[in-house]
C-alpha cells in the first residue's frame, strides 16, 4: 500500500501551489534538459581530482532535475487530461477513503482539480517506486525505459540521502565519494527516463490529434 502523505495544509501552502498552478512548465523535458546542460558542463570542466563537495553537489542537482520533471509532468498530464485523473483516481488505492466536502465544491467548481493538485504536490518524488505507480495509474505505463536504468536510479538513493541529509557523510560519519563516473551514470539514467517519457507523450498526442 502507498504511503498516505501528511494532508494538513496552510495558508502559505495555498499560496505556493497557486503559484506552481500559474507558472507550471508547458514542456519539462526541455527545463530538464536546460539544468542538466548546466551540471554537464560544470562536471566536464572539473579536473580528475575534483572536489568531493562540488561532485556532491552537482550530484544532488541531477536528482533534483529529475524529480522537477516528474514533477511537472505528471502535474501537467493529471491537469490537462480528464482522462489521466480519471484513470489515475480510478486506480490509486491511497485515495480510495478519501471525501470532499460537497459545501466546497459550491464555493469552488474546481475543487476536486484541486486537491488532486495538492495531493500531487505532496509527494516525494525521488520515491520512484511510488511515483512509478502514479504513472502507471495516470499514463498506463511506467517510468523506467528498462530494469538496467531503474536499478541505477534506485542504487544512488542512499547517496542522495547522505548527501542530502548528512552532508555527503554516511550514518557512521564517513564522507561518500561520488565520481565522474557515477554523476555520469546518475545523469545518463535520468536522461532515459525523460526520453523514455517524452516518447510516449508524444505517442499519445498523436494519437489524440
């Protein structure tokens, strides 16, 4: 069963998702590709006994690209398309006791798009396991191009959680190493999955046109 996220919200909340509603990416493969061009560039130009805190960092930005594309994406999906809110409310065990007052929906005709929003917004995604089945629910097909791909993505959890939240130590104190070859598999696995994406995104437009 999916990890049912915390739902209180606040008002400073509300501010920040209308401002993510306004100005979501209409294409996030292309933002993704601006940060990651960034983070290559940097990575290329570092001499072979570079920094560990500056490879830590250039580390991190690629899951961060990364989670910002899934992110937008499957927002924009779920919010453009009846259809993948349908299907993705249909087939999402999470929400299955979930209620919506009806006083809202008298105040607010766009309730419901709103708190799947919210919901959306909530979630972790560097939790590709999760995030992977709110694809498969929303877009009927999964996030990963292949099992190669998803096993390096779910190898370098750990590392973005000791960078992230240790400060690139492990839980013994010891300082993580990350190398030129590491950032290059991390940002060769994320570039798969956005193209593997974008393929089927474009499959599906077409489809509909």
């Amino acid at each position: 069963m999916i990890d049912d996220p915390i739902e209180q919200q606040d008002d400073e909340f509300d501010e920040v998702g209308a401002y993510q509603l306004a100005n979501l990416p209409h294409d996030p493969a292309q933002i993704f590709k601006f940060a990651t061009y960034d983070i290559d560039y940097v990575a290329s130009e570092l001499e072979q006994g570079s920094l560990q805190a500056i490879n830590r960092m250039l580390f991190v930005q690629y899951f961060s690209a990364i989670e910002a594309y899934l992110s937008d994406r499957l927002i924009r999906l779920v919010l453009d398309e009846p259809t993948a809110m349908s299907a993705l409310v249909k087939h999402n065990r999470e929400w299955i006791g979930e209620k919506i007052a009806v006083a809202e929906f008298v105040s607010n005709p766009n309730a419901f798009c709103d708190w799947v929003h919210m919901r959306l917004r909530e979630l972790m995604y560097h939790n590709f396991v999760k995030i992977d089945l709110y694809y498969q629910g929303a877009l009927g097909s999964t996030i990963f191009p292949d099992e190669e791909t998803k096993k390096i993505l779910m190898r370098f959890l750990p590392l973005r959680h000791d960078c992230v939240h240790r400060y690139g130590r492990d839980h013994e104190g010891r300082e993580r190493t990350i190398s030129k070859t590491d950032l290059n598999e991390l940002g060769g696995a994320a570039e798969r999955v956005v193209n593997h994406l974008e393929a089927l995104f474009s499959a599906r437009r077409a489809k509909d046109s």
